[in-house]
C-alpha cells in the first residue's frame, strides 16, 4: 500500500490519498528515495505544483461525493497525478540506474553506524569522489552522508522507543561520537531531541527533513511507502 500526499513552502498541506497501485503502475512510482520509506518528486517552482494540487482536490471531491462509480473515477484521477509527474521527469526516467551508486548505497545500508567518508566508499565502488558524489544525488536524491545520517536516525528511533538504553548508548550504537553531535543530528531530522521523541512515543506535528512535513527547502510531491 502506498500513500501520497502533494505540498511545498514552509508547510505542506494536509492531504493525502491511500492505495494499491493498479497493475502497470510500478514504473511511475520510482521516484528519487529521501530515506527507507519515503520518495520525493522535486519541482522547479511552486507553479509546478499547481496542476498536481487541482488534480488531487478533484479526486478527493470525487471519491467522497455520491457517483456509483467514484473509486474508480478516483483512481483514474491519481494515475493522471502520476502521469503528469512522469511527463515532467521523462528525461530520469530514460536513464539506467548506476549500479556502483545502487553498491554504495547497499555499503551504507548494511552498516549505517560505520564511519566512512565519500572518499572511502567512492573507493569501493570504483569511482571517484566527486563522481559518486553528483551520481548518488542525482540517483537518489541526496548526499551519500545525508542517506546514512537518515538510516541512523531511523534506527535511534526503534531504539529509543523500544529499549530503556541512554541517549548516549544509542548514538554511540548508531554512529555518533558524542550525546551532543547526535541529540543535533536527531533535531534536524526529527524536528525534536531524542528524550522528547522517546516521552512523546514519536508523535510530533512536523517532520522536518524528509517526511510527511517538510521544511522549507524540501518542495515536491512526496509518495512514502
């Protein structure tokens, strides 16, 4: 099942559509990957948004007004959602998937607390460090520290909600040197400390870096998984 929600600027809007993707939807739904579970489709201008905003409003209008017929009206609708945003990505889409990116990203998955540079692991997959660098963002949408600060965080969190163990142990677990390097780190992805995260069960109104609440910088149409 998948969820999609569409917004930009300091916050998104509150609007989102759950579904099961229809047979020969795969294709347009690989979008560039923020962290494990989120993908975003980044738009120039908020001018770009516009025919995505009025797209799903109509679904919505549609999928809760009286027509017998209106889930599947509905779902045509988002399938145009996901056209459009195909038509004005046609040129990622035509390109291959750099497989030494897809290595370097599997690196850094099977280890996220390993302190390792660009240059250490562009040397792994056979590149050099400015190339995975470019590569790797275009491929998947951000930095090659950026993709493992987020895998960190994400399990900081399993571990705070799910065990008793310090903050400090957790960083330290996850790949941070000090309490202090991982509470900031924490902040910038989670919009909260970790002891704030851990009393409030991980329910907090925004989502700065990569989830359903974006910060300023992170315009586009999101689809997390």
């Amino acid at each position: 099942a998948y969820t999609v929600a569409y917004g930009g600027g300091e916050r998104w809007e509150e609007a989102w559509a759950f579904f099961l993707p229809r047979p020969g939807w795969e294709p347009f739904l690989l979008w560039p990957v923020l962290q494990p579970g989120y993908m975003r489709h980044a738009l120039a201008d908020m001018e770009s948004m516009r025919p995505f905003r009025e797209l799903f409003l109509q679904m919505q209008r549609t999928i809760s007004g009286g027509d017998p017929l209106r889930q599947e009206l509905g779902m045509n609708l988002l399938e145009r959602f996901f056209l459009l945003a195909a038509g004005l990505d046609a040129g990622r889409r035509t390109r291959h998937n750099d497989m030494r990116v897809t290595e370097a990203a599997r690196s850094i998955e099977q280890a996220p607390h390993e302190r390792i540079s660009v240059a250490e692991l562009a040397e792994r997959v056979h590149m050099s460090e400015s190339n995975l660098a470019h590569r790797f963002r275009e491929q998947l949408g951000v930095s090659p520290m950026r993709y493992r600060d987020r895998l960190r965080i994400e399990q900081a969190k399993a571990l705070l909600l799910g065990t008793g163990r310090s903050v400090l142990d957790i960083g330290l677990q996850v790949g941070y040197e000090t309490a202090s390097h991982f509470s900031t780190r924490f902040r910038t992805f989670a919009g909260m400390s970790p002891a704030e995260f851990r009393r409030t069960g991980g329910i907090f109104p925004t989502y700065p870096d990569g989830g359903p609440n974006p910060g300023p910088q992170e315009r586009g149409a999101g689809a997390p998984v």
